[in-house]
C-alpha cells in the first residue's frame, strides 16, 4: 500500500492510498483526554482533509481509541458523520476494535447507530488485513 499521510494531530493519523483509494484513520491512546467538543471538531476536521481526496472506503483503526462517546454525541456522529461519507463517495468503512469489550461495545455502537444508510457498508475487525481484505473486496 501507497499511503501519504494526509492529517495528523495528537489524537489521529490519517493516511490516503492512491491507488485503493482508501483512507485511513489511527486513532492513539491520547483520545482518552479528548472533550467531546474536541472530539467532533476533530471529525469535522477529519472529514475535510479525506474529501480532499477521492476515497472510496475508510479504515478506522480504533485499538487505542479511549474516548468514551456519550449516546448523544453517536446520534450526532450518525445523523452528521456517516451521511456525510455517504455523500462524499465513501461506500465501505471497516473498523479495527479494541480488546475491550466496553470500548469495542461504545464504538461499534456509534460506528453502527443508523445502518438504515444502506448505500454504506459497514463490518468490524479484530486484525488490520481482515479489515483491509474486506475494503478491497
């Protein structure tokens, strides 16, 4: 894989390959002191610098991934995050969950919260090439 990184700060890296088109978001353990202000900021910002690009499908690596993500705040990241992806040209998202069943529960949660937008598949991974097999599938 050809990726370039494309956004980076103290709480996600993200990295765009050219010719899969697939974007890629790592999450670290220092999301743990995000505030939930910072935290959609940070989606927003996320957002922008993918669309910049012309990805087709997003691996969220959240193994390190602390932030706790309160049930309004998954309302917002469905009705605000996700359908922007769809309109954007993103038809795949695979997820890299933590060990931790709480943390893996709170994400696949938000990550899952409105699957009635059909036009984006969504599946979740304990191993990176599971996730990247099934993006390129």
């Amino acid at each position: 894989m050809n990726m370039q990184k494309i956004f980076e700060n103290e709480f996600v890296h993200t990295y765009f390959d050219v010719n899969t088109k697939m974007a890629k978001n790592i999450w670290k353990e220092q999301s743990q002191e995000l505030t939930e202000a910072q935290f959609k900021d940070i989606l927003i910002q996320l957002q922008s610098a993918i669309f910049s690009h012309p990805a087709t499908t997003l691996l969220l690596d959240v193994r390190l991934f602390k932030f706790v993500i309160e049930p309004e705040v998954q309302e917002w990241v469905s009705a605000y995050v996700m359908v922007n992806y769809t309109k954007n040209g993103i038809t795949k998202i695979a997820s890299i969950l933590p060990s931790s069943i709480f943390e893996r529960v709170s994400l696949q949660q938000t990550i899952d919260e409105n699957i009635t937008e059909r036009a984006l598949q969504r599946a979740h991974f304990d191993d990176e090439d599971q996730a990247k097999a099934w993006l390129l599938a």
